[in-house]
C-alpha cells in the first residue's frame, strides 16, 4: 500500500512582480475551505505572505547554519583547510586564518580535514521560521536576517521543517523566490508540480523562457499561469504552444484585484474572476495528475482528494 502524502505544489516565477504572491496565498486560502493546506513563504529574503494571512502565531524558533572557528592555539598553519575550501571561504594571510562566514557553505571540509582540530564548527544565527495557523490554513514564514549573504540553508531548514512537522496535510504550497538562481532551485526541490506565474509582456516572456530552462533541467513537471491578461501581446501564449507548454489558467486584468491586493486582502472571495482561476488550477490538477507522473501517488487517491475540492 502506498502511504498518502501531501501534495507539494511550488510557485515561482522567472522574475519578481509577477504575481506569484498573489497566486499563493489566494490559492492557499481557497483550498483551506477545502482540506487542510499549508502556505510556506519561503522567499525568505523578502517573505510578504502575512501580509494576506491572517492567523496566530504558534511557534518562532531561530534558525543556525554552522560555521567555523580559527582556534589560534591549535593551529600549525598546515593550509589544508585553505586548500580543501572548494568555496574560498578560509583564506590564510601569514600566520593569520580568516574565515569568511558570507562565502562558507558549511560542508564541514576544512573542519574535518584539519589534523590538530583547529576550526571547530560553531552555529552562527541567520534567520528566523514562525508559524502561524488560522482555522484549516497553516502558514510558515522563514526570514533571512538583513546582511545574510545565502538564502538556501534556511530554505532547506524550511523544508526539513515541514516535512517533520506537516505530514498530515493535504496541500502544500510554497511560495518561492523569483528569478532562476540557486534560491529557486532549493525552493521547489520537493515540490510535485510547479505552476510558473508569468505576464503577457515581453519582459514577462524574457524571463519566463529562463524560467522553463530552469525546471526542465531541474526535470520538473510545471505548467504557466499568465496574470493580467488582456495587457501586453499574445507572445507568451504564442511561445508557450510552441514549446508544448499547458497554460493552466488566464488570471485576467482587473482593477478591483489591484485594489483589494494593495490593501492586504485576498481576492479570490471578492473578485470572480480570481475564483474561477482558481478552479481551472484544480481542473488542472485533477485531469493530470496520474501514477506516470507522480511518484507516491495512486490515480485513484489523487482524483479522490482533489474531487473533494469542487
């Protein structure tokens, strides 16, 4: 028997100011009414999530990546923590061992290999994870502290999080950073399915073009969701068919959306339009989530769930 789990869906974009914030929580929202769902931010260098989410908060808890420590004491000046640092985070100059916490990917290299244990591994604070719950939606920030250089070990802390802590849950959205760097790539690591947000700009095509690149290397199963529809040119759409890209849903342009959006307000239960999105994701979802495609998943147990959604 295959044991159920919760169905990871990840939004990102090739930039910034797509709607991608938009999409998550509204979508986070609209399935809570449903099952149990979780909202996970984790663009961690500017979360902006609770903005919409309104709920109380349940646990804070800091966030460590480990880092070393020159023992002067200790050290022979042997340079085999300089040259086993792949990343030039430890440079030694004279009889001097600098380490650079902003380069250090905590591989833990130069602290195993030193032979007199002169760079123990300290725990070096980088950011901060609340949770939130409110009725049927649970909802997790992660924020980087302001001058921390590497968003990713605190994604992946994320992730470990939600994985010991949110197994029961039917629907898991993570709202991921922009753009197509290593962010993003730790960010939908876990994810099932990727729903790309893109607009009808070329400046939106320019990026949703890196934005595909970046999933199929990943090997990723992902489909686009065009906001503000009905401004731009039909070059995405246009690019999108070409490339054999399903295009999920057509969020249309619409003041009101601005509106309530500019207030801090979810949409979805004021603006049909917004709705009716919604339920093509979950049409989507439901008519192509299949065995094949999805590993973990039978056909039978992912109709079921996702027909309890109409």
């Amino acid at each position: 028997m295959i044991k159920k789990r919760s169905l990871k869906i990840a939004i990102a974009s090739g930039k910034g100011g797509t709607g991608k914030t938009l999409l998550s929580t509204n979508l986070a929202a609209f399935l809570s009414e449903r099952e149990s769902t979780l909202l996970v931010d984790l663009d961690v260098e500017e979360p902006n999530d609770l903005l919409f989410i309104k709920g109380n908060k349940v646990h804070a808890e800091e966030q460590y990546k480990m880092i070393p420590q020159w023992n002067e004491s200790k050290c022979t000046l042997c340079g085999e923590c300089t040259k086993n640092c792949k990343y030039h985070a430890i440079v030694q100059m004279g009889n001097f061992i600098a380490v650079f916490k902003e380069l250090c990917h905590s591989c833990y290299a130069c602290s195993e290999l030193c032979p007199t244990g002169a760079l123990p591994m300290q725990p070096h604070k980088m950011g901060e994870t609340t949770e939130y719950t409110s009725s049927n939606l649970n909802f997790i920030e992660s924020r980087l502290i302001v001058g921390e250089e590497q968003a990713v070990p605190l994604i992946h802390k994320t992730h470990k999080l939600v994985n010991e802590k949110f197994t029961n849950t039917k629907f898991q959205i993570f709202d991921c950073p922009p753009g197509t760097s290593c962010p993003v790539v730790a960010a939908t690591e876990n994810a099932d399915f990727v729903i790309l947000v893109t607009e009808p700009t070329p400046f939106g095509l320019h990026d949703l073009k890196l934005a595909v690149e970046t999933m199929r290397k990943l090997e990723k199963r992902f489909g686009v969701v065009i906001n503000r529809f009905g401004i731009g040119n039909n070059d995405v759409e246009n690019y999108c068919q070409k490339e054999q890209i399903d295009i999920i849903t057509k969020i249309p342009f619409d003041n009101e959306v601005a509106k309530y959006y500019s207030n801090g307000d979810l949409v979805y239960n004021k603006v049909d339009s917004m709705r009716n999105s919604l339920n093509e994701i979950l049409d989507f979802l439901k008519n192509n989530f299949t065995t094949k495609s999805f590993k973990g998943f039978k056909s039978s147990e992912i109709t079921t769930e996702l027909n309890k959604c109409k």
